[in-house]
C-alpha cells in the first residue's frame, strides 16, 4: 500500500515523526497522524446439515477462481454479525444467523495492507445456493474433500472450526 504525501484533512505535506516507538506521518498543520491499523473483514464459517463447510470460489481479484470462506469487509455502520450475514447473502443467497466467535487472524493483503479477519459461525436455515456477483462458484464440501484455499487467514480458521467443532 503506498504511503500518503498529503494530510487527507487539510492537504498540508505529512511529516515522519518518531510516535509511539515508531516512525509515523503526522501533519505539520492539524496534527492528524496516519495510523496503519488491519481493516476489519469477516469471514462465514457455515456448516451443512451433513456437516461440511460452504467455500465460495471467487470470481474476482484478489485470489480470482480460488476458494475461499463467504465473507467480506465490514463496513463502517455494520455489526460484525450485520457484515456476515449481508456478504453471505450477497456471495451464496443464504439467509444465516450468526452464532459464536470462531477466531480471529491479521493477514497481509497486497491491496489493503493488514486485514483482521474475524470467523463467525453462522447457521443457514435451508442448503439452496445461489452463488452471487463476487462467487463464481459456491458449494458445501465435505471437510475431509476440501479444495486448496490460499488465504492463510481462511486456512486457520477452517482448522480452528473443525477443531472445536470436535470438542463440543
Ligand atoms: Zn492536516
């Protein structure tokens, strides 16, 4: 992600400023400093009645025609929830409720820097996929079927969820 020059606020040039420990970019004239914070994404950990776990395969960049967990960013007058289930529709036609916090992992991403990835589990109240603008593909797939997922973030917590899964 390339650096500001400029305030956004005021438009004066940014200045590098020693700030908690670290170099950061401060304005000169209204004081209003570029932080660097992950943006926040959720990702849908929604299992079938057989229990498999829905991927959508993606039908733009990044990582286009690979699979991946429904999910997206959140916006910013969004629940974590609201998200979910606003991309799950949006990626699968699927009405979900979400239930527990899986986990959470920060990623680099080549577009945006750092990501926190939130996994959510979400309940779907019936199995009728329609994959939407983002999905070219969406599907359940039984866990020991699973097909390469390159987000690591995803990995973790496809892992993470079939694990506790287990235990309760
Ligand atoms: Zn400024």
């Amino acid at each position: 992600m390339r650096d500001y020059s400029y305030c956004p606020m005021c438009r004066s040039p940014l200045i590098e400023k020693k700030m908690d420990g670290r170099g950061r970019l401060v304005c000169q004239s209204c004081a209003w400093v570029c932080y660097k914070n992950p943006l926040p994404a959720v990702a849908c950990l929604v299992p079938d009645k057989k229990g498999g776990i829905l991927l959508v395969r993606r039908a733009i960049e990044p990582y286009k025609g690979k699979w991946c967990i429904p999910g997206g960013f959140v916006e910013s007058d969004e629940t974590l929830p609201e998200a979910g289930r606003r991309e799950l529709r949006e990626e699968t036609g699927l009405t979900g409720t979400a239930g527990r916090l899986v986990g959470a992992h920060v990623q680099k991403s080549r577009m945006y820097g750092a990501v926190l990835v939130v996994g959510l589990e979400f309940t779907v109240e019936h199995e009728e996929i329609t994959a939407g603008d983002d999905a070219a593909d969406a599907r359940f797939m039984p866990e020991n079927a699973l097909p390469d997922i390159p987000v690591e973030s995803h990995r973790k917590l496809i892992r993470e969820y079939l694990t506790s899964r287990l235990q309760l």
